[in-house]
C-alpha cells in the first residue's frame, strides 16, 4: 500500500486509541511481529479490529447478551477481538498458545481500561476441558479453528460443547469452510480446501503465495504437515458433527445471513455469481442444513438445545 493512500482507508480513519498509547501498543506489536514483514503491525493494529468492531461485534450483540456474560475465547491471538467483546461487558477468558501474543492482549486490555474483565492464559485449545472447565456462557473461536490439527480440533469441540449449558452459545467466525472451491486463506489457489494433506504439502509448490510455499520447504522446522496445519486448513460441518452429533436440529444464526438481511440488494447479486451457484448446489446436495455451513467462510453462532 502506498504511503499517501494509509490515511484513505477506513480502519486508519477509525482509530480508537489516543495516539500516545496507540505508539506503545504499535510499539508491542513490531516486536511480536519482528520475524513478519511491517504490514502485520498495522493488520494487528488497525485493520483487523476494524473489521471485527464493524463486521462481526454487531451481529454478535445482535444475538447473544454479552454485557455481564461469561466468554471464553479461543485462539485471542493478540487480542483484536477479545478487547471489543470485553468493551461490551463481557469477562472474557482468552487463551493462546503463544505466551508473547497473550503480553500484546494484556497491555490492549490496559490501554482501552477493560483489564479488569479480561484474564489470559497460556493453552493448547484442547486443554480446555481441563483448565478452563467454566461455566461459560459463551465460547468463541475467532479465527482459530483452522489452525489445528484434527485431534486438537476434535478434543477442544467436544470439551467446549459439553462444558456448555443448555441456551449457552457456541460461536465461529473467520473460519475457511473446507467445502468451499477457493482456498483464500492459505494457498490462494483453487481446490486446495479439497486435498489430503499429504498431497497439499507435496503441492504446495505450486501455491500462489511464495511465503507459504518456502515455510513446508524450511529445514529444521516442524514437520511438514504440522506446519501446514498452522498456517491453516479448512474446516467444514463434519468437524461439528463428530464432535457434538447431529446438527440437523440445532438452532444456528449466520453472520452472511445478518448481512443479506441489511443489504437485500447486495445478497440478490451476490446469489447470482459464480459463489452464489455454487452455495446453492452444496445446498441442494445437503437440504438438511442451513445456509451457514455452506458460505466460502464459517461464521455462525450455534445454540446449545
């Protein structure tokens, strides 16, 4: 992005920090993000907190009581979300599995005066059965599911939907859904959702994104195919059904579905295209279930009965 279009874009011209202490968090962010090129300061910093306050807090609030709720918060990463979902009332317990990304949401907590209502800790998210067994009112992956390998995906789902209470919510957003026919999250590349993982390392070459493709190369690093678990792989509405059974009839809210609802015009185009049609086929294959397991990302809110 050139210098002189910085200040044109949205999330910059929303800042809600003062700019002494937007420094000392921007500051905490470059050393985090040492080993990433400067651009993910500024998505740590601006952009994605603009995106989450304005796409996805809205519909939350919509939904779900979260002033005086109970949250748990999986994969908080530097704390973009968790500091927006405690600003609206909530005491939220946020786990990562990187101790230096719970440091960067500790000082956003005491920077925008919400660090009474918001407690880090240090977690694989399939420790949290054991660690945090609650009660919650609601569960969160923010962007965080992908990131695992099946079995600590598995283990963290079954723990999160047993430790909630009947009426208690369950919710995804920032998930690439594994049935989609683009991978825009880690290959940039068509079908690449749809390979074994095995055969998505081998083909990783081939990926759009050079960084990507040099990581599964990457001597002395971890193995192959858990590295390309970090970086991410899709994940779709089997995950679901073998970690909490049937999902036919459960009660499930989507975020894409809140947007068409604000924007009819928008969401009559948007079934026209290429995505649209080909929503409507895994739709047609699968009447069974509802639209949101079927958008090109997971983000849904699902009661427990």
């Amino acid at each position: 992005m050139a210098a002189e279009d910085v200040d044109n874009q949205p999330w910059i011209a929303n800042r809600v920090l003062p700019p002494e202490k937007e420094r000392l968090l921007r500051e905490r962010l470059a050393y985090h993000h040492r080993d990433l090129p400067p651009a993910a300061v500024e998505d740590a910093l601006q952009l994605r907190p603009y995106w989450f306050r304005h796409r996805y807090l809205p519909w939350m609030a919509s939904e779900v009581q979260l002033d005086g709720a109970s949250v748990l918060e999986i994969g908080c990463g530097t704390g973009s979300s968790t500091i927006q979902i405690a600003e609206r009332g909530a005491r939220v317990t946020a786990i990562d599995v990187k101790s230096d990304a719970l440091d960067v949401v500790r000082l956003r907590a005491e920077l925008h005066g919400v660090a009474d209502r918001v407690e880090q800790r240090c977690l694989n998210a399939a420790e949290i059965g054991i660690e945090c067994p609650g009660p919650y009112d609601v569960i969160a992956y923010t962007a965080a599911l992908e990131h695992m390998t099946h079995s600590e995906r598995q283990a963290s789902l079954v723990a999160a939907w047993r430790m909630l209470e009947p009426g208690a919510a369950l919710i995804v957003v920032d998930t690439p859904n594994r049935l989609w026919y683009f991978d825009n999250h880690t290959a940039l590349c068509p079908f690449f959702h749809w390979l074994p993982d095995d055969v998505a390392v081998d083909y990783a070459p081939h990926s759009n994104r050079p960084d990507f493709a040099a990581a599964l190369k990457a001597p002395g690093g971890d193995a192959p195919l858990l590295t390309l678990a970090r970086w991410g792989r899709g994940v779709s509405f089997h995950d679901f059904q073998l970690a909490i059974g049937p999902l036919d009839h459960l009660r499930v809210s989507g975020e894409w579905d809140y947007r068409r609802a604000l924007d009819d015009a928008w969401a009559s185009r948007w079934a026209t295209t290429i995505d649209g049609r080909y929503q409507a086929l895994l739709r047609e294959v699968t009447p069974s279930l509802p639209r949101p397991w079927f958008e090109p990302e997971l983000a849904f809110i699902i009661w427990k009965a």
